[in-house]
C-alpha cells in the first residue's frame, strides 16, 4: 500500500525463484471475460462507466485503517481500474469518480 513495502516486495521477488502475482481478479471472472470479448470484437474507442455499489462501511472498519487496509480506492476500487484497463486494452488517460450518499 505504499513505497516501503513495494520495496520490501521487490527484495523478496529478487531472491526468490517463484512468481509473483497481484489480487486482481475481476479481469478473470467469467462474465468479465465474456463480456470482454463482446465489447472488443471491433477496435473502437470506448468510454467505461463502471458503478460499484460497495455499500456503507463503518467509520472504524478495517477498510479505513491504512496501515491495515488502505482505504476504499487503494483496497477496493483499484480492482475496478484494472477491470477498466484491461477493458480498454491500455492504460487509463482519466478518471473521474463521483460519491453519493442516500
């Protein structure tokens, strides 16, 4: 969740002989992917609204902690911007978030 323990995972990467693999997984699952190879049958520019209805957290959920869980964009939403990416077939050049409340 931040510099430091990028750092610390880099070390550990370099000596070790395994893998590495990231926790986004919303680019994996089955109606991701279908739909995926739906919107990208033609090379067009595309604009992705993506909605998350994640619901309400208490103010001392873990969640919020950021040493623990970083907040809800670093441990929720970064899913959905990878989901996004991987959609788009690129990095993103914008985003724009809006919070509502009822």
């Amino acid at each position: 969740m931040n510099y430091d323990e990028l750092e610390a995972i880099k070390i550990a990467y370099g000596k070790s002989s395994k893998g590495l693999m990231l926790g986004f997984n919303r680019r994996f699952f089955a109606a991701g992917r279908k739909n995926n190879a739906i919107i990208n049958k033609k090379n067009k520019k595309k604009s992705i609204n993506i909605r998350i209805n994640a619901g309400s957290v208490p103010p001392d959920h873990w969640v919020h902690d950021p040493e623990v869980g970083g907040g809800r964009i670093i441990g929720e939403v970064c899913h959905f911007i990878d989901l996004a990416g991987y959609i788009a077939g690129s990095k993103a050049i914008n985003i724009h978030a809006i919070c509502t409340f009822r």
